[in-house]
C-alpha cells in the first residue's frame, strides 16, 4: 500500500478527541465564528443549509444544563447518569454551540421530487439529518484545529423536543448540541477498530 504523507487536514482528523471538562479560559467571540462558517461550508442536500447554528453563553447556558439535570431524573439509571454528565459538561464549558435543522428542506420536498407527501417528509428527513451531521463534523475538525475541545452531546436527543423549545427553535430535527472550550485534561481517545475489519470490497 502507498504511504500517504499525514498533511494537516489528516492529523486533525487523527487527533480530535472528546472532550467533557474543560478550563475557565474564555472562547473569543473570533473563534466561534471561525467555527460557525467551519459548519456552514458543510455539504448540504440541494445546498439548501437547512440548518441554524445558536450561541449558548452564561446564564443561559446555566438554565441549559439545569433543564438537563431536571429531567435526566424521568429517565432509568443508564440514561440519567449520561443526561447528567451532559449538563455537567455543558455548565463547565466557556459556550456551547447547538445546531438544529430548520425543516425548510422537508417543508417544500414534494415540490423538489414529485414523489408522495409521506415518502417525501422521510426523505428530506434523512437528507436534513446527513447535512446538519456534516456540520457539526466540520466544527469539530475546525476546533480542534484550533486547539479546542469539544464533544457531540449525542445523548441529549432523548429530550429534543424540550430542548428544540428551549432554543427557540420548534419546527425540524433536534441534531446536536456541543460545548466548546480549551480541554482541561489531553484525552487519549477510544481505542478504534481497524478499519480493515469494517471494509469491503465489490468488484
């Protein structure tokens, strides 16, 4: 097999890592954008960007992770204890960036394809979900090419309506929610499996 050279983009990808505490040292208002227009240069089905992103800071933050906390106890024990370590996550990082979709795609799919009303909605769905995932990826790669550490709070979809209530956002798909700071330990990571064993060939 050819050695490629581990050029920059490669060894972000390499060394982004999940990271849940986090240092008192401020985000600048600079670097969020940096990591917003990271995301809004995604891919995107029919370049529609049916995706908004919104800035969580200080007090509201703190309701953020409270309204986590409130409701990680209508949950069984697996799930409480991760909703938990979410909201503690949330409260100790300097901004937390939330992206939603907008359902603007599935909105006005049958017009795109004229396919059945049903068939659509599940369609865009699905496209709305890939493209808004392609978003929150490239703001991850983007932090930690800036020295930042972040993680996909992938647990909180268990509450996306109250949280898609909360944000301000009511109409489209929940898709993450992720605190952003400088890392107050160097994570190792999960140890991967080779990708020999998840790859195949059809020739």
């Amino acid at each position: 097999m050819t050695a490629f050279p581990a050029n920059d983009t490669l060894k972000t990808i390499g060394s982004r890592r999940s990271i849940r505490t986090f240092t008192k040292q401020p985000v600048s208002d600079e670097l969020v954008n940096v990591l917003l227009q990271a995301a809004n240069d995604a891919p995107s089905a029919h370049n529609q960007q049916s995706w908004r992103f919104i800035v969580v800071r200080d007090g509201k933050k703190e309701e953020l992770a409270q309204l986590i906390n409130t409701r990680s106890g209508d949950f069984p024990r697996p799930a409480s204890v991760l909703l938990r370590m979410a909201a503690k996550g949330i409260a100790g990082a300097p901004v937390v960036i939330a992206i939603a979709n907008t359902g603007e795609l599935m909105s006005h799919g049958t017009e795109l394809f004229k396919v059945e009303k049903e068939m659509a909605q599940d369609f865009f769905r699905t496209m709305e979900i890939q493209s808004s995932a392609a978003a929150v990826q490239n703001l991850l790669l983007a932090a930690t090419s800036l020295g930042l550490g972040t993680v996909w709070l992938g647990i909180l979809y268990l509450i996306k309506d109250d949280l898609l209530h909360f944000l301000g956002e009511p109409g489209g798909e929940f898709m993450a929610v992720v605190p952003v700071g400088y890392a107050a330990h160097a994570g190792s990571g999960p140890r991967k499996q080779p990708f020999e064993m998840k790859r195949r060939y059809l020739d």
